[in-house]
C-alpha cells in the first residue's frame, strides 16, 4: 500500500513533501529523459536514499512510478482524441519502441492501445470500479442535466496559490485531510484571510489511473508567501483557460456532474489540457437545508481559436441578457443586500439578547437560495445538534430547523422522531436534506416592520426550541 510513512512523525512528513516534489517533477517532464540522478536531486537526497525511500513510500520503483505515468498520460490522450499516432505518442514519451510501448499498455489495461482507442474500453483487474466512477468524467450524460442544474461557461481564471496536503488513494478520507489542514490553518490564523475557499485537486485521471494510486490534495486559498511547515505544501494553479461549471448539488450527483461537464466541453469544440482538475466548495453543506454543495467544478483545456471565444460571448449575452439588464438597473443588487441587511440584524439580535446560553454561527449568504445561521441552545449543541435559522428566497418566508452537526447524528435523532407519535411539527420524509424537524417561522414577513418581524421570529424560535428540548428530555 502506498503512503506507509506515519504523516504524524515531522522527520516522516519531511521525506513526504520532498517525495512529491519529485513527483510533481515527474508528472510535468514525463517527455523527457527522466534519470534516478536527476530525479534524486530533486528531492535533495542521494540516488541511493531516494530510490529506497520512494518506493517505501509509493510502493513502486522509480522506474515502475515513470513507466505507469508514461502509459496512463498515453492513454489520457488517447481518451480524448488525438492526431498523433500511437508510435510517436510512444516516442515522445520514452518508450524505445511503438511494440515496447503496446506490450506495457497491455500490461495496464488489458487491450492493445489500438482497441483502447477506438473502443475506450479500459478494463483493469482489481480495481474498484463504482469509487472510481464517482470522480471520473463519463461522457454519455444529456446536456438536459446542465441545463436543469450546473451553469457553464468558458473562463481565463489567473493564478491560484495554495497550500495543501497531498494523498495517494484512499479518495473516501478527503473529509479528515479537510480537518487536519483546517486545524492547521486556523493555528495560524489562516482563515481569517478574505475569501478563503476550500479546493480539492486532482494530479491523476482515475479513468485510467488505479484508483489506489490517484494523487489528489486537499487545499486552501492561500498567499503564495505564506510560510508552511512539512506536510503542507505550496501548490499553484496555472493560469489559463477553464470550462467553469457553477452546481448546487448533492454529494451523490457530483459523478453527474463531472460527466456533464466533459460533455459540454466536447459538445462546445474545446479541447482538454493537461493541468489540475478541480473543485472549488463555495459552502459547508452540513449547513444547507437540503445538505447541498455549491461547488465549482473546474476542467482545463487549450487555449481556444478566436472564433470559440467570440462564440461563447455571445452565448453568455444571449443566455443571460435579461438578468445583465437586471444588474445595469441594479434593482436586484438593492433588494438582494437590503434583505441580508434584516437578516443580519436579526442575527446580531439574537446574538447580543442570547448569548452565552445560546451559541449564533456565522451568517450563510453565498446562495440566492437560502441564507441562514444557527442559533443553538448550548444544551443541543453538547448532543451534537444545532438549530438553523432560514430564509428561504424563492417561498419569500422564514423557516427554522432541527438539524444534525454530521449525517450519522442526523439519522439517529430523525429515526428517533419518525418513529415515534410526535407530531407538533413537520418531520421530513427522509434524509435527502439536513433537517431532523422543521417548522416555518413567518409566512410572508413584513420588512416594512422590522421590530413586529423579529418579535415574530424570536416567539416562534423559542417556542421551537423549548418544544424540541422537552421531547429530547424525556
């Protein structure tokens, strides 16, 4: 199994962040000579150490590590289309022979190079197929998906600096990477920074790289200055052209969603580049009420003829003309801030008014779907609940919500109540959302009267929160 070395132990963490420095060498030169020397230096390690030590780490020679990023760099290309033939592809990429090349491909993938291309059939023994397929880009989704739930378009985004922790395998431990590269972010005050955003990063194609060797990082916007201690790593984002898809989405429709996003980028004539695929979370979906994830996904491709530019421009004014005209007049600027203004009182209220007994989270505004924040009795919070204050945008009303600090404690409390005879309010069907309970505040609230508004609000939350206390006492 790759990755053997303790990430607690700091000496082990040092061999770590210098191995993938080699690595990041590796996959960025892989048509080029590529020496144990070379490679070492790197690394900063003699030939000797580092060749011991890469394999106690990857669980594979150098040269075995470059022979299969050489095959599965081929046959990423060959998935998408290429002009070149399958000997000069070998060439390029070190192979002495267009038969050297065949033989070690078939090792990989059961198939010739020649039927992989012309049937995409990749077929390899002992890897599990359905956690592959949850990151991977099929390309046989209808372009109806995108229209109903993704927004895609074609954007220069500049440079990204981040820093992060790198992974081989194990994709199902992204959530712990996530809580140790926090922890440390916020001992060095690292998350205050504005417009900190979470990335996950993908350096492999687990469509034709074994998935327990696919090399992801977990990441946070960061200065590229920004002072960093093994094993977290500095890591850029190029510059350069990105097809852009905006989602608001469950965690089971993110296979949806990757495949939808090739499509439209097949469909729309670009071509892909290599580079980092990625995600970019807008949101905590613990705290959606519908436990949704605003994400980015994010797909790099070549710079596109002039033509495409202009084209996908105009695609952009025509789709969007009316809401441009909306944002020229600025009326859905105004009412949008005017409305998180109230919330934001209400929320400094209950803040001031409740506090210690009462813990208020930070506002969520990132949504024209819904803002919200909890406002927990400490008494829940220590049973790892939360009670969730919302505006819902598009019913125009207030609502509020029982909820679960994670989805096993979810379940617990929701089958608790569903099988039980209460009944004083509304409790969901199922688990598709984030609620345990959930009740509407105000109907149709008059922000012409604020202080009758927030009256109404705090009566009906307390009221709530004093009938949940009282069953979970019992």
């Amino acid at each position: 199994m790759p990755y053997k070395v303790k990430m607690n132990d700091h000496t082990n963490s040092t061999y770590l962040k210098r191995i993938h420095t080699a690595i990041d060498y590796i996959e960025n030169n892989l048509d080029k000579v590529l020496s144990l020397d070379t490679i070492s230096k790197k690394a900063f390690y003699s030939p000797f150490h580092f060749h011991r030590l890469f394999k106690l780490i990857t669980g594979e020679t150098l040269n075995e590590f470059i022979n299969r990023k050489r095959v599965e760099k081929i046959a990423a290309i060959l998935l998408v289309g290429t002009s070149e033939t399958i000997n000069e592809m070998a060439y390029r990429y070190g192979f002495s022979s267009g038969n050297a090349f065949s033989r070690a491909f078939k090792n990989f993938y059961g198939v010739p190079p020649s039927m992989f291309k012309s049937e995409k059939n990749i077929s390899k023994i002992g890897v599990d197929q359905a956690a592959i397929e949850k990151y991977i880009c099929r390309i046989d989704n209808s372009l109806n998906w995108i229209k109903m739930n993704g927004n895609i378009a074609l954007k220069k985004l500049k440079e990204i600096p981040l820093v992060g922790l790198s992974h081989m395998g194990d994709l199902d431990k992204i959530g712990e990477s996530y809580h140790k590269l926090g922890t440390w972010m916020a001992s060095k005050n690292l998350m205050d920074a504005p417009n900190v955003k979470a990335i996950t990063l993908y350096h492999d194609n687990p469509r034709v790289t074994d998935f327990s060797k696919v090399r992801w990082s977990t990441c946070f916007t960061a200065n590229k200055n920004t002072p960093i201690e093994a094993p977290i790593q500095r890591i850029i984002i190029e510059k350069g052209y990105y097809a852009v898809g905006r989602f608001v989405i469950p965690a089971n429709d993110f296979r949806q969603a990757w495949d939808s996003m090739c499509l439209w980028v097949l469909e729309n004539d670009y071509e892909f580049k290599d580079g980092h695929y990625f995600e970019v979370y807008h949101n905590d979906h613990t705290n959606h009420p519908e436990r949704k994830f605003i994400v980015d996904i994010c797909i790099p491709v070549k710079t596109p003829p002039s033509n495409l530019i202009k084209k996908e421009e105009q695609r952009i004014d025509s789709n969007l003309g009316h809401y441009r005209e909306q944002i020229k007049e600025g009326v859905l600027q105004y009412d949008y801030n005017t409305l998180l203004s109230h919330i934001k009182k209400l929320r400094t209220y209950l803040k001031k008014e409740y506090a210690p007994n009462y813990k208020v989270g930070n506002l969520y505004q990132g949504s024209m779907d819904f803002s919200y924040f909890p406002f927990t009795p400490v008494t829940l919070k220590s049973q790892k609940l939360k009670i969730v204050i919302i505006f819902n945008h598009s019913k125009m009303r207030f609502e509020i919500c029982l909820a679960g600090r994670n989805r096993q404690v979810q379940k617990q409390y929701w089958t608790l109540f569903k099988d039980s005879d209460w009944n004083a309010y509304h409790i969901p069907d199922n688990l598709e959302g984030f609620s345990i309970v959930d009740h509407i505040l105000v109907r149709c609230p008059d922000f012409s009267d604020f202080d009758t508004l927030r009256q109404q609000i705090e009566q009906e939350t307390l009221k709530f929160i004093t009938d949940i206390i009282e069953v979970l006492e019992l």
